[in-house]
C-alpha cells in the first residue's frame, strides 16, 4: 500500500475505533427480503414463515420478526449508513488530494502529504508525554512501578500519530471546503427520544441525542468536539444526554445514577464534567464526595444514590440506545442522523449544515 493510501487509510479506521465498543458477538442477519439491494421492504403483516402446532397453522409475519430482532437490525442499519458514508467520503478526499497535488505541481498524493503532514509534525515535548503518563497513571491503566522512561517511546510514537491524523484532518477539511464538496448520499434516520438533562433551546432546529459513559476514555474525548459544536451553533442547538454504561466498566452504571441525583438539585453539567476529569474516581464515595465539592445537599444526594431511584432511568436509556442500535460509546444522534465515536467537530457540522439547509 502506498503511503498515500495508508494516512487515508488510518485517518478513516480511526474514525471507526474512536469510541468503546460492547464486547459482543453480533448477531447473524436474517435472511429477509430487506430495502437492501434496490429491494422492497416487506409489509409488516407479511407472512414470511409457517409452522404447524397440534395440527393448526402457526404464522410468523414481518413485524413480528423484526420486533423480535430490533435490537442487531438497528444496528446492522447504522453500520452499513456508517460504512457508506465513511466509504464517500474517503474516495472524494483520494481525489481531492490527487488534484491539489497535480495542481501545486507535485509529483503525487504522497508528496502532498509529506509536506502538508508528516513535515509539519514537531516531536512531542517533554512536558505532554508527562501529562499522557500522569493520566495513565491516574486512571490505573499503568502499573505503579512503570516509570515514564519506560513507556515514552509508546507515549512519544502516540502522540506523533495523533497529531500526524489532526493535520491530515485538517487538510481534507480544507481541500472539501475549498471544493465545495455536498453530500447527497441519503440519511437514514433513527427515531430516539431526546428525553434527558439537556442544554439549548427546546425549539432548536438541530437536536442531538449523546449516548455516552462516564468511564469510556472515548467519552471523554468527544466533550472538546462537543463543546465546540455549540459554540459554533449557539442557539441552534439543543444537546440532550442519555446514559449506556457499558458492561466491562464496572463504576459506569453508579456514575451514571449519581449523575442524575445531581440533575435533581439543577447540577447536571457540573457534575457531568466533574466524572468527566476524574474518571478514575468513581466508586460510590467518590461520587459522593464530587457531589460535596461542588456544593450539592450531601445528604439528599447520598441518600438518592444508595437508593438507587435512578437506576431504572439508567436501564431505560440503554433500552432505548440498543433499540436505536447503538453498540459503543459516545453515540450521537443529529436530527435522528447517527455519528459515533469521538469523532472531530467537522464531522458534526457536516450533517448539522446539512439540516440547516434543509429548514430554510
């Protein structure tokens, strides 16, 4: 493979991976007749099995089946709307590269890339590969006798590639923008409840639905591109929160709850960040103690957390998020549109401009 090939290569397979993924075998598709492959979708009251039980025949019609198997359906459908519109894009990005390299009167896409990319890549400095060992280190993910000596090639090799993915990014933005690329490819939708502790208007034009655990490092991430996206569309916006902890993190549902006894003395995003900035505190003492800190009725709080009030709203978020296919976390919903991962704000504001567009 070429180096051209390979920075495209990695900017789109990271975009898959960034986020926490349910540690589950996916379920086998049905063999239906599906909207896939210019087919019809069947009636829901279509009959499409028939068995006999002591003596009289038993009917299985569409709707039943796809009730039955909702769940890895939604999620068969986001993953093929994913994989269609991550497909586009990187072919329209392959071009766009091969063309400004002929234009700048460049050899090829490689030479483009090197001087645009991996000339413009500093080594990182001493003081953020400390800062990626403290947080490693804060959230157990090195054992206490590692030193920072030990792990800095893996650290410095880290870093590098991230920023090597941030500038590539970059550059495909700037090349689309200039290019005034629009995507036509059609949406699928997903029908989610924006019910939840929410920020923006109620009328906002664009709502976005975050499924999200506050011990997903992906979670985490995704804030900065999240915060970004409503500055830039202050007032257009309405971000509403719903919680998937997922199984192999063991401290999610408890935050999860926790989060929602602060939600009910009005400090959602405080505490929101606070979990955020400490995930590797969050047993139940610690919740409780984040809650102390940021002035909260410690009393009211602890008692609704030992409680445990809230978690059947936990339980029904994740309900609603595996019926909407949701499979890892951060998962986003823009005007029913799905995004997941912690993916960079342009990403966000390549549908959000899109839906605008579609309102005027």
């Amino acid at each position: 493979m070429r180096p051209s090939r390979l920075v495209l290569a990695a900017l789109l397979a990271a975009s898959f991976a960034a986020g926490c993924n349910k540690q589950t075998t996916p379920a086998a598709s049905p063999t239906t007749t599906t909207a896939s492959g210019g087919q019809c979708e069947p009636a829901a009251d279509m009959v499409v099995a028939t068995y006999k039980l002591d003596g009289a025949e038993q009917k299985v019609t569409y709707g039943e089946l796809t009730a039955r198997i909702g769940a890895p359906m939604a999620d068969l459908e986001k993953r093929k709307q994913d994989l269609l519109k991550r497909g586009l894009d990187g072919y329209v990005i392959e071009k766009l590269v091969q063309a400004e390299a002929k234009k700048r009167g460049l050899p090829n896409e490689d030479a483009l890339l090197k001087a645009e990319v991996e000339d413009k890549v500093p080594p990182p400095s001493d003081a953020e590969i400390q800062k990626v060992y403290d947080q490693a280190k804060a959230g157990g993910q090195l054992p206490p006798e590692v030193t920072v000596e030990q792990v800095k090639p893996e650290i410095v090799r880290m870093l590098t590639e991230q920023t090597k993915r941030e500038k590539a990014q970059a550059l495909f933005t700037e090349l689309k923008s200039k290019a005034d690329m629009t995507v036509l490819l059609p949406e699928k939708r997903v029908e989610v409840a924006a019910t939840g502790p929410s920020k923006g208007p109620d009328n906002a034009p664009i709502t976005i639905v975050e499924f999200s655990d506050f011990q997903c490092p992906y979670c985490s991430k995704a804030i900065a591109s999240v915060d970004e996206v409503m500055k830039n569309y202050e007032g257009k916006v309405k971000l509403v929160f719903r919680h998937f902890p997922l199984s192999f993190h063991p401290e999610a549902p408890k935050a999860a709850e926790a989060s929602l006894c602060a939600a009910d003395q009005n400090k959602f995003w405080e505490y929101h960040d606070k979990l955020f900035a400490n995930q590797g505190a969050l047993k139940v003492e610690e919740l409780k103690k984040h809650a102390a800190d940021l002035g909260l009725d410690a009393a009211r709080f602890n008692e609704c957390l030992d409680s445990g009030k809230k978690a059947e709203l936990v339980k029904k978020d994740m309900a609603d998020g595996e019926k909407a296919g949701v499979t890892g976390t951060p998962a986003f919903f823009i005007n029913g549109v799905a995004l997941s991962g912690a993916v960079p704000a342009s990403e966000f504001k390549s549908i959000i401009d899109a839906e605008l567009k579609k309102k005027k």
